[in-house]
C-alpha cells in the first residue's frame, strides 16, 4: 500500500504544478488562445520562483520555440518544459546568506554599505551585466531613500520578505 501513497503524493505534486503553470500562464494569454508574446516567457518563469539567468531563459525558450519562430509559445511546450524545471527545482534563488555574502564580498572597506555608484559598476560592468531598465528598478528598491546608498543588509532583508 505504501507504493500506492506514493504515487497519490506524486500526482497530487504534479497536478499542483500543472494548475501554478496554468494559472501563470494564463495571466499572459491575453487573446486566450494557449499562447504567450516570447518576450514575456521569462516573466512567467520567474513568477513561478524560478531565476535563470539570460543565457539559461534563451536556452529555455530555443526548446520551446515553434521551428518557425512566431514570435509565441504555445502552452503545450511551455508546460511540459516548466514541469521538468519544476520537478527537478532547477533556477531556484540564491539563498538569503549568500546574497548578503556577495554584498559583503563587494563591500571591501566593511561599511555595511555600498554607494549608488560602486554598485552601478558592479551590476553594469562585471558577470552578467545588467541593462538601463534593469538597474533602476534594482536602485529603486535597495537604495535607502534618507540615506542615499545601499544598506544590503536591509536590502537583502527586504527581498526575502517579498518572497514570501
């Protein structure tokens, strides 16, 4: 019997899975015709707590592409894409300690924080750079608006709660 519990554990995971799918999807498929603009694919992704990188969602979306690109997805591939990237927790977000870790790694002089500016260049010249529209909505959720500079400790803080 306990093969049997299992499995009803595994469908009901899948069948949850299938409905957060859906329901992201859904949310985009402005014509409700089962598909999605290619450009918002990545969106929906992280919607359903998943981070891949640039070169990760490009790969993510060359498997799902029609041969032809359309410039759609359809729901079918999305699905059964996103159903393995969830089952096996692929692009899952870095941990709380080490983002704060990496923050404190950036900050050689041990202030607890980092000016606008340092930040800038780290986020627009170093890895995986971020672009204009990027960086200011990173800047306008971490800078500490009385004190004009990144106190990532907060920041950090403050990521997580939205996560939950």
């Amino acid at each position: 019997m306990a093969g049997t519990e299992e499995k009803d554990n595994a469908d009901s995971l899948v069948a949850d899975i299938h409905k957060k799918i859906t329901e992201a999807f859904d949310l985009f498929d402005h014509e409700s015709n089962k598909t999605v603009d290619v450009r918002e694919v990545g969106t929906i992704i992280r919607s359903l707590g998943c981070v891949p990188s640039e070169a990760e969602l490009h790969d993510m979306l060359h498997e799902i592409e029609e041969e032809e690109p359309t410039g759609y997805i359809r729901f079918e591939k999305f699905s059964i894409m996103m159903t393995k990237v969830l089952i096996e927790r692929r692009y899952k977000p870095t941990p709380d300690d080490q983002i704060l870790r990496a923050f404190q790694v950036l900050d050689t002089e041990g202030k607890g924080y980092l000016t606008v500016e340092e930040l800038t260049k780290y986020m627009t010249e170093e890895g995986e750079a971020f672009n204009q529209e990027e960086l200011e909505e990173m800047l306008s959720a971490a800078v500490n608006p009385d004190k004009g500079n990144i106190q990532y400790k907060d920041y950090v803080s403050e990521m997580s709660q939205e996560d939950t």
